[in-house]
C-alpha cells in the first residue's frame, strides 16, 4: 500500500479555506481512480494553541502505479490545479510507501505488515 500526504500550513483564514476545500477540492479527490481511502486530519495542540501545520490529508492507493494513474486522471490533475491555485503557499506533498501494524486494542493484538516494493 502507498499513500501520499498532503501537509498544509494555517492560512490566515482558515473558515474560507476550509469553504473551497471542502466544497472544491475534496470532490476532486474523491473521484481519483483507485483512492481506496481518504483521511482528513485536522491538526490540534494539546496546550491550546493553533496547530500548524493544520491539516494532513492522506490519500491511499493498493500501488504506486495506481497513484501515478490517479495523479495522471482528469481528477488528479485538476485537483492539482486546484491545490496550486488555492493553497501553492500552503501546502506539502510527500509520498509513502505504508506499513500497517494492527492491534485488537487490548493487551496483545494482531500485527501485519504491508509494504509495496
């Protein structure tokens, strides 16, 4: 399993950035071919300050080839558009080769491993 992780760093306002993202570039992403899951994080401090950066989205794909694909897509591209429009100052792309330990919760869990190499 892969995934990519966009990072994006507090813009000064935060309520119309979270407007267009979710009600634009969110529905780009969903469509991108073979996105097997989507995570939106938004960031907290424990102390009670403003996280930064603020939000982590992380976008799962079962290989790198698929990503490429989604990357490549109608979707893909005009989510990238989109990002560098909205967002180019804020944001970070990195990509991930995932690795997945689970665990039952209790004392002693499960654990696997997943790697796409």
């Amino acid at each position: 399993m892969v995934k990519m992780v966009a990072l994006y760093r507090r813009p000064p306002d935060v309520d119309a950035f979270m407007a267009h993202y979710e009600m634009v570039h969110l529905p780009l992403v969903r469509n991108f071919p073979g996105l097997l899951k989507l995570e939106v994080n938004r960031m907290f401090a424990w102390d009670g300050t403003a996280a930064d950066p603020f939000l982590q989205v992380d976008m799962y794909f079962d290989k790198r080839e698929q990503l490429l694909a989604a990357l490549k897509s109608p979707s893909g591209r005009a989510s990238g558009k989109d990002a560098q429009a909205f967002a180019g100052e804020y944001i970070q792309i990195f990509f991930a080769d995932v690795e997945v330990e689970t665990f039952g919760g209790g004392d002693h869990g499960t654990s696997s491993t997943v790697r796409d190499e």
